[in-house]
C-alpha cells in the first residue's frame, strides 16, 4: 500500500479522535474489541459489529476537515430509505438563531422527514456504520434526515453548528455531519464549501453548475457519502464548514443526513450543582475504570467552577 495513503490515513484518525482530548467536551469512547480484515476495520460494539473500507475514503481538506467515502451504501440501503420516506416528506425547516426554534425560510427550500433511530434492520447497520468510520458513538447522533430536492431547490451556504444556547443544551453543538447521496442528479445539487481553503485547487467538471463553482464542490452520486467536521479539534468552531447544496438544475435529488453532537443526544447531561459530587452520565463508572479520569481531567473531574460530569466515579466526593 502507498506510503503516502498510509499516512493520510493516519492523519485522518488523528484529527477526527485524538485531538479531541485536550477539550472538555470530549466525552470517552469504549470501543471492545477491534479486528482487521485485509483493507476493511471491523468495530465490535456489545453484540454488534459494523466494518467500514478505509481505502475507499478520499481525504478532501483540512479546513475544513472533510472526506469523501466511495460507496458508502449499497444500491439496495439507498432505495429502501427513499422508499421508506417518500410518502412521509414534509417543507424542511431551519434553527431560528435567536430563539433556536425550528422555522420556514427561504434558505432551505428541500423537503424531508425524520426517520427513527435504529427505525429497521437497515437503518440500524446504517448508523452504526456510520459511528464506526466517525469513531463517534451512536448516541451522539441525531437522527438521520432524508431530504428531496426537485427543480431548482437548494439550501443556501449555512452552518451546521449552533449560534443559540437553546439547542446546545441536548449534546452539545454538531461536532460532524455526515451526508449521505442516495441518487445520482443529472446537472446541479452539489454540496459546496465556499470558505475552503481547498476551492482554488480543484478543477471544475465542465457540467458544474456555477453555484459550484463558487467553492469547492461535491457532486453527488449513488451511495457516496461526505463527512466533515463543524468544530476545530480545540472545539471551537471551525467558519470555514460553511456549506450548502447547490440548486438542482436537471433531474431530482435525495439525501440523508446524519448530525452528530459533541455530547449524547439521547438525554440531556447538565453540570452537577456547586457542592454536589455526583456522576451525570451512566457510564462514568466504566470510563473511570478504564482510566478516563487521568486521561481526560477536564471532562471527568472538571476544573475550579467548572464541575466534571464524573466526579463520583473519580473519588472526588469529600465524604
């Protein structure tokens, strides 16, 4: 294998997990057991398992951090949640920034619906997939949208990280998005990054819609699926994952995406009042036997003001 892939590779690990440790909004990841099959990383969660092909992810940019995996579904994934959401779309909304309230606007003119985690056999292997490649555990995700975008729909360059309060307070920002195309569309519907540093050294295919040609773009095919990152590895937020899906000129196109937080999505853990010497996550005591506690401080035990949300597991109770 390519020396030079090697360590892209290497790289790529490096910046989805590791760098992560130096923030308190790093949450500790169990992974049981992991085994290699030639080309394909096989990751054993409890009684479930999903493998991902690492020679089949393309290294984007770094800023923002972004990879493209080549088939990422099959033919067969792709047409089942279309199927099982066709009949169920309704107008896509927006997080309002003031109030965080979802809203109608003009922005985003898709269609879409929300399907329910681990919804069917599918969709279960899907997402944990999906937890494998990220290295970023299934809780954390919301869950996944499909999307429909007909004759000049788009969705104009946003964020995908959170400017309210409101929506932080369940997992945290959206750490990662990861956007999966479940058709291929004949001319437009590229998801484009205008702020990347990478746009000046990409070619434009002489079918790019200008809306593409406005950054660096993706176009779309059957079963790819495009991951990158809202927030630098210091957890601060990262401008430069501005995006959008650009206007479908020709044909229809569907997608699903799934937004992954910092935090689990499932429930809301909040900071342990002043004094009190609690564990606000259910699985401190794992973590803390695994030595999270040395490992990651700021999240474990926290810092002067600024509580952990495993203080009980880590024996810092006084009594």
């Amino acid at each position: 294998m390519d020396s030079r892939f090697l360590l892209t590779l290497s790289l790529c690990f490096l910046c989805i997990f590791p760098h992560l440790s130096s923030s308190r909004s790093r949450v500790p990841i169990l992974i049981e057991e992991k085994k290699t099959e030639g080309s394909v990383l096989r990751l054993r969660r409890g009684a479930s398992s999903a493998t991902f092909d690492p020679t089949r992810v393309i290294q984007l940019s770094w800023r923002p951090r972004a990879f493209l995996y080549k088939g990422f579904l099959s033919e067969e994934e792709c047409d089942h949640l279309i199927e099982i959401a066709k009949d169920k779309l309704e107008k896509s909304m927006v997080a309002d920034n003031e109030s965080g309230k979802s809203i109608e606007s003009e922005v985003r003119t898709s269609s879409g619906m929300f399907l329910q985690k681990a919804q069917d056999e599918v969709v279960a292997n899907i997402e944990a997939r999906i937890a494998a490649w990220t290295f970023l555990p299934i809780e954390n995700g919301e869950s996944i949208q499909i999307l429909h975008y007909e004759h000049g729909q788009k969705y104009e360059p946003h964020f995908d990280y959170f400017h309210d309060k409101a929506n932080q307070e369940l997992g945290g920002h959206r750490v990662a998005t990861v956007l999966m195309y479940l058709s291929n569309v004949e001319k437009g519907g590229e998801t484009v990054f205008p702020n990347t540093e990478s746009q000046m050294s990409q070619s434009k295919d002489e079918d790019a819609s200008d809306c593409a040609k406005q950054g660096y773009s993706v176009k779309p095919y059957k079963g790819d699926a495009l991951l990158f990152f809202s927030l630098h590895p210091d957890a601060t937020t990262d401008p430069s994952s501005l995006h959008g899906s650009c206007p479908v000129i020709e044909g229809e196109k569907w997608s699903a995406t799934k937004w992954i937080h910092v935090r689990s999505f499932e429930k809301s853990i909040k900071h342990a009042v002043s004094g009190d010497c609690v564990d606000g996550n259910d699985n401190c005591p794992l973590w803390a036997k695994a030595g999270e506690c040395e490992k990651n401080p700021t999240y474990m035990v926290g810092s002067e003001g600024l509580p952990g949300f495993c203080r009980k597991s880590c024996n810092m109770c006084s009594s």
